[in-house]
C-alpha cells in the first residue's frame, strides 16, 4: 500500500476550490449534485483508510481476537509508520462512527418530533399549524407534507403565498434532505469536508428558489417572499429540512433571484476558473477511490498471505 494508503485522508482537500466558487459560478441544482457526490466519495474513501489502518494497527495490540499471522512483519510492512498510524486510526475511526451515529440519531429524534407534532390534523399535503412563531419547513417521507405556521401565513399575501408552497414543494421534489443527509455524514467523516456541507446547505435552499421561481413565473415574489419570511421568523420549531425561513445568507438568495436566472448546464467550461476547479476535485475524488481501492486490494492479499488455511 505505501503512503497511497494516507491519501484518501488529505484528497478532500481538493474540493475547496469548487465549494467556494460553485455557489457563485454553478446552476445551484449542478452545484448540489456535484458537490454531494464529491463529498459522499471522498468520505466513504477516507473512511475505508482508517478501516485498513485500524485492521493494521489492532493486529499489534496484545490479546487481539484477529489471527496471529496478522501481525506479522510482512503486514506491518504493508503501512508505513504502521505503530503511530494503526493504533491512531483507531480512535479516529471510533470517533467517526459515533460522530455520524449521533447525527443520524438527531435527524430520526427531529423527524419524530415534527411527525408527532401532526397528530391529529388533516392528512393534506399542506399542514397549518395555528402557531404563534411563523415558521415554515418541508417534512419528507412516504407522506411527504409541507408544514407552515398561520402567523407566517398572515404576513404574506396571495403571490407570497404561493412562492412559499412552490419552495417547499421543490425541497420535497428534488429530495433535497438526501443531498443534506449526505453531505452532513461526510462531514463528520472527514473534517475537511465541512466546508462542501456548509455550501451544499446554501445550493439547496438556492435550488428551490429557482424552482420557485420558475413555478410562480416571477423572481421578484419568490424573493420578496424570503426577504419578508426572514424578517418575521426565528426559523423553523425544529432542525428540520430547511424551508424560507431557514438560517443561511438569505441576502445572498435575495440578490441571486433579483439578477438573471442562473445558466443551466452538466458541466462548466474547462476554461474556466471554476471548470479547472470541478475538474480538480474530479481528478482528486478520483484518485481517492482508486488509492482506497488498490490498499484495499494489496492489504487483502497480504493478509491472505500472512493466514494459515
């Protein structure tokens, strides 16, 4: 394996480029898709390092339930540095796991609370809940339903109204709440990602704007709609799919929806500043999965080796 076996730990690096700039330079639904699947890669790829550092690392531990051959010197061989970068990789990775449990267990307990709080109301797509705090927010499932409070509701008109219900309903669509699940995971798998998670929050909200617009016909409103949502509302009662008045740039969303609508295409330009940087995180998502793909690979083999029949 050599040093290729470290890699996967220090790639994401390679996606900053295209995080700062695919918020200002993408079609916000291009941005959210490549920006998710980059991050989903390099997590799950940094994530297999650790595994096969840890699988290294425990063997030398005494009174380990792996076989004896797994502690040979020909698997130590297989990680440089493998005393420092085994035994290390294994609060890391335990680290990991209960970091991402712990998100995981938040989004259930959240969705929870907000499916409870429905209980007894119509079963329509649209639920008002006579609520003092205006609020508004998205609730996917088998059911998916849009939640809104009658304080919000009564501080925006007919054409507001309507922007409001066509941004949640893209949420609901586009299944926005995968892409944050997502990219919220592999934050926690890999620190380096965090800053893909923080933009992919801003492009989702970003992507049902445009749909909002595009539903209502008229920009103006969508963005009237999220300027007067944000003044009123404290956001939403719980951490849920974000909605109108979610937290986040909203002047930014604002001024995005007064200026021309956002070109859509699969790919930038390679010519481009952020072309040269999609490319750069393609080329290092790449060189991720293959790097975790051959350690794998060689470790296997290695240790078949090193194990008696």
């Amino acid at each position: 394996m050599g040093v290729f076996v470290f890699l996967p730990l220090v790639l994401p690096l390679t996606a900053w480029p295209i995080a700062r700039l695919a918020a200002h330079h993408l079609h916000p639904r291009t941005a959210t898709w490549l920006l998710s699947a980059v991050a989903g890669v390099l997590a799950v790829c940094s994530t297999l390092c650790l595994v096969l550092l840890m699988v290294v690392g425990t063997a030398q531990l005494p009174g380990n339930p792996l076989p004896d051959g797994w502690s040979d010197p020909e698997v130590r061989e297989a990680v440089p540095y493998d005393e420092v970068a085994g035994k290390a990789a294994i609060p890391a990775l335990i680290a990991v796991f209960a970091a991402c449990a712990k998100a995981s267990w938040r989004h259930h307990r959240v969705r929870r609370s907000a499916v409870r709080a429905l209980i007894g109301l119509p079963d329509t797509s649209v639920a008002v809940l006579p609520d003092e705090a205006p609020y508004a927010y998205a609730l996917p499932g088998s059911r998916s339903r849009i939640v809104v409070s009658t304080a919000l509701l009564s501080c925006l008109d007919a054409p507001e109204r309507r922007a409001l219900f066509a941004h949640e309903r893209a949420h609901l669509a586009g299944f926005h709440h995968r892409f944050l699940i997502a990219v919220q995971l592999a934050a926690r798998a890999n620190p380096f990602l965090r800053p893909l998670s923080t933009v992919v929050a801003y492009t989702a909200e970003r992507w049902a704007d445009e749909d909002a617009a595009d539903a209502v016909g008229s920009r103006r409103v969508v963005a009237r709609a999220i300027g007067k949502a944000a003044l009123v509302s404290r956001g939403a009662p719980a951490p849920t799919l974000a909605g109108v008045a979610a937290p986040g740039p909203v002047p930014r969303r604002v001024e995005a929806l007064l200026g021309p609508a956002p070109v859509s295409r699969r790919w930038p330009p390679v010519c481009t500043a952020v072309g040269m940087a999609a490319w750069a995180a393609a080329a290092g998502t790449t060189v991720s999965a293959l790097s975790s793909a051959n350690a794998a690979l060689t470790l296997f083999f290695v240790l078949k080796a090193a194990t008696p029949l």
